[in-house]
C-alpha cells in the first residue's frame, strides 16, 4: 500500500484496506460506454441505471457540488472468498461474508467516517455503490486497476474482491495522482468461460444484466426463474 503524510496507514490497514488512490477529476471515462450500455437495454430489469440518476452520474458534482478531489478505498473480502473456495461453499456471493457477517454499506460508512475524521479541514462525502457515482471508473481514476473483460475493476495486485468505498472532499489534497492504469487482460478470456450463464460479453467489454446471477440473486429473486 502507497504511504502518504495525508493518511495513516496502519489505521487503513487495520479497516481492511487492501490499497487507495486520490483523484481531482470528476468526469468518468467510461462515460459513453456505461451510457451505450444503458441505451442498447444491457441493464435489463435494473432500472435505476437508466432513470434521472444515471444525469447525475455524469459528473461528481451533480452528487457533491462542492467536490474537489476523491479519495477511493479497495476494502478487502478476500479472506471470505478463500475460505469459501477451500470449503466449496459458492452458494452465496463473498461479500455477504467478508465484513463480520454485517451488510457492507453499514460496514464500510462506519469505516469510511473513522478515515474522513483523521481528515482536519476537509468536508467529506461518503460515497458506496448507494449512490449515483459510477464507482469502478473513479476507482479506475484513481489508478487503482483497470477494466477486466467482465466490467469489473481488476488491480493489479489484489485481483478483485474487493467493495469500492470513496471520500468526496471539498478541497485538494498535497498527493500526488497516480497516472491511470492500462488493459492488463490480453488474450486472456478465464472470467467469460467462467461465467455460468454466458454473462459477459468480451467484445464489449461488459455484461447482460438480466443473464447475470447477482442479478437474480439481489434483485429479482422473487419474481423470476434463476438465469
């Protein structure tokens, strides 16, 4: 994990922080393709990608007026994920286990605030996957990975299971950006073989929704037959 005088990085460590990045720029850019995605109905059954949310989503500060610069957070599960795989229990997505049995946006609020009160003269917004930010391409801003063939932000050297959680601040901090990183997947095509129900697409880089288990598994698991 990168030091900085800005933040403690044993405190990081001790919430789980698996690495973070510090961006000044509000505007994704991946911008176009979320929006073609959207327009072309890949989002399938999930509506709020496609409502008046997905206008704020075009820039931070349609969600925080007074933004400035971003910190992002890669809070880790993967001590779920391995013991998970070492006892093939897959029933269930990691995540649902990898913070204390809690839900991860009750968890990491609470551990984005003890992070935003070491802060002193910055105004703070908490940002999770609740909000109308895209998520993984401010992480991607950040330097913190790029984009895999199955849409999901891949560091380098942490893979990727991990939760985004993010710090929308009021003023610059003295951290140097990191620049943004580049395609890593090659010809490799391991997460669309992967992917039970022909999901992702490696062509456009991104997913049908409505094929997609988390779909079914969050959204729709009441009212529809399993992908």
């Amino acid at each position: 994990m990168k030091s900085s005088p800005v933040l403690d990085n044993k405190l990081l460590e001790s919430l789980g922080v698996l690495d973070w990045g510090y961006t000044e720029d509000p505007i994704p850019h991946s911008l176009n393709h979320y929006e073609r995605w959207t327009a072309e109905n890949h989002h399938g059954p999930l509506a709020y990608l496609n409502d008046h949310r997905k206008y704020l989503r075009r820039d931070l500060r349609n969600v925080y007026p007074e933004f400035q610069s971003a910190l992002v957070f890669l809070f880790s599960y993967q001590n779920a994920k391995k013991w998970m795989l070492e006892n093939n229990k897959n029933s269930v997505a990691a995540y649902t286990l990898g913070f204390e049995g809690d839900d991860y946006h009750h968890a990491l609020r609470e551990r984005l605030q003890k992070i935003a009160d070491t802060l002193s003269g910055v105004n703070t917004f908490l940002s999770l996957d609740i909000h109308p930010v895209l998520e993984r391409d401010l992480a991607h801003r950040a330097g913190l990975g790029w984009f895999g063939k199955n849409s999901m932000l891949i560091n380098q050297k942490e893979g990727s299971y991990f939760i985004i959680g993010s710090l929308l601040l009021d003023k610059k901090l003295a951290i140097e950006t990191s620049p943004v990183d580049v395609d890593h997947c090659g010809q490799c095509t391991a997460c669309v073989e992967a992917c039970p129900t022909h999901a992702i697409n490696p062509e456009t880089r991104t997913l049908e929704a409505s094929q997609c288990i988390s779909t079914f598994t969050i959204e729709l698991f009441k009212d529809a037959e399993a992908p």
